[in-house]
C-alpha cells in the first residue's frame, strides 16, 4: 500500500502565529526560520512588489525540493517587519524613508542548502533581487499582537492600541512591528483585509 505523504501546515500547527483576536494579546512565539529580503521606500513602488515575486519564487521551490525529499509543506502567508531609520512611527516619516524586511517562515526541515537552491532554480524566471535573498533564524520570544481588519492604511489605531498595551503591562519593544498578511490582497477586498500586528517585548 502507498504511504501518503503527510504535508506540513504551519497555520494549523502555529494557531497562536497565524490567528489572533482585535484585542491586545501577550504571546510566546517559538524560535523559527525564514526567508527573507530586506528594501526601504514607498511599498507602492516598484521593488516591492518584485521582492515578493522573487520571495515566492523561492519559496515554491524551496516546498518542491522538500517533496522531492519526502517533506512537503504548505507555503505561508507572507510576513512583514517595518520600521524607521530614527525609530518614528511609520506615520511621522514620508513612506520613502521607511524601512522593511518581508518574510516567508519555513518549517524546521528546510535547510540553507534548500533555500540556496530553490533560489539559484528560481533564476531561470529572470527575476530581480534573487540575490538578495538570504535564510534567517529568529530567537524565541515574547510578543504582543492583535487581529486588524481593515485596509493597511488605516493601521494607526490598531497600532495605537497595541503599544498602548505594551506601555499599561510595564512592557517595551524590542523590535520592529510585525505584519502577518493572512488574507491575499489581490483576492480580498480592502476593508476585509486581515493582518496580524505583532511587536516583540521585554520586561521594562
């Protein structure tokens, strides 16, 4: 009898990751990999949406060498941390001045040698900024998130809400804010969007 192969889905296995509430919750978010580019400017413009071309492109083949070797996996959603050169909210500064690094998180079984190789296969698609991709590993810690629902424009009250948590908990932040993009912009409408904010925390 054939053995099915069994598919990883982060989504069911990370509930906490990929699913939060409108209100502010602390979370313990595990040590995990990623793939990743990093760019600054108007995510409007050009290069962004190229990033994510080229972060995709890996991705899928990064999920097809896995199933080669026994070890499929669903890709998933497309993550994104923001942040400014001064530490301003996005808000204060012209979106040509923001920072950003975008992200896919890979299950523990995808290698370096798996990402390299998904990436140098992902050349044959011509597509810009492959090189600059590159494999990261984030360290376990504590964060606070909420579910915002909405276009990404009007984020600043869900964000007023969450740092607002953070300073009522005696918290601080300790790292950029964090976008888990659970629905697909391209096949959703705006004001039903729904992303995950997150912002990594410390003890004051």
């Amino acid at each position: 009898m054939q053995t099915v192969m069994q598919k990883t889905d982060l989504s069911k296995e990370q509930k906490h990751y990929y699913r939060s509430k409108p209100n502010p919750e602390l979370v313990t978010i595990a040590a995990a990999n990623y793939l990743a580019v990093e760019g600054s400017g108007d995510p409007a413009a050009a290069p962004f949406s190229a990033k994510i071309k080229a972060l995709y492109a890996a991705a899928y083949n990064a999920k097809k060498i896995c199933k080669l070797q026994g070890n499929d996996f669903k890709v998933p959603a497309l993550e994104g941390l923001w942040w400014t050169p001064g530490g301003e909210q996005l808000t204060e500064v012209p979106k040509q001045e923001w920072y950003w690094k975008l992200l896919i998180q890979l299950p523990a079984f995808v290698t370096v040698n798996d990402c390299k190789q998904a990436t140098a296969l992902a050349g044959n698609k011509k597509l810009p900024y492959l090189d600059q991709l590159g494999f990261e590993r984030f360290p376990a810690t504590l964060a606070v998130q909420l579910l915002h629902t909405g276009s990404y424009h009007d984020e600043t009250p869900s964000l007023q809400k969450l740092y607002g948590y953070i300073d009522q908990h005696a918290l601080e932040a300790s790292s950029p804010h964090r976008e888990v993009y659970i629905t697909d912009p391209n096949k959703t409408p705006a004001e039903r969007l729904k992303t995950i904010l997150r912002v990594d925390v410390r003890s004051k």
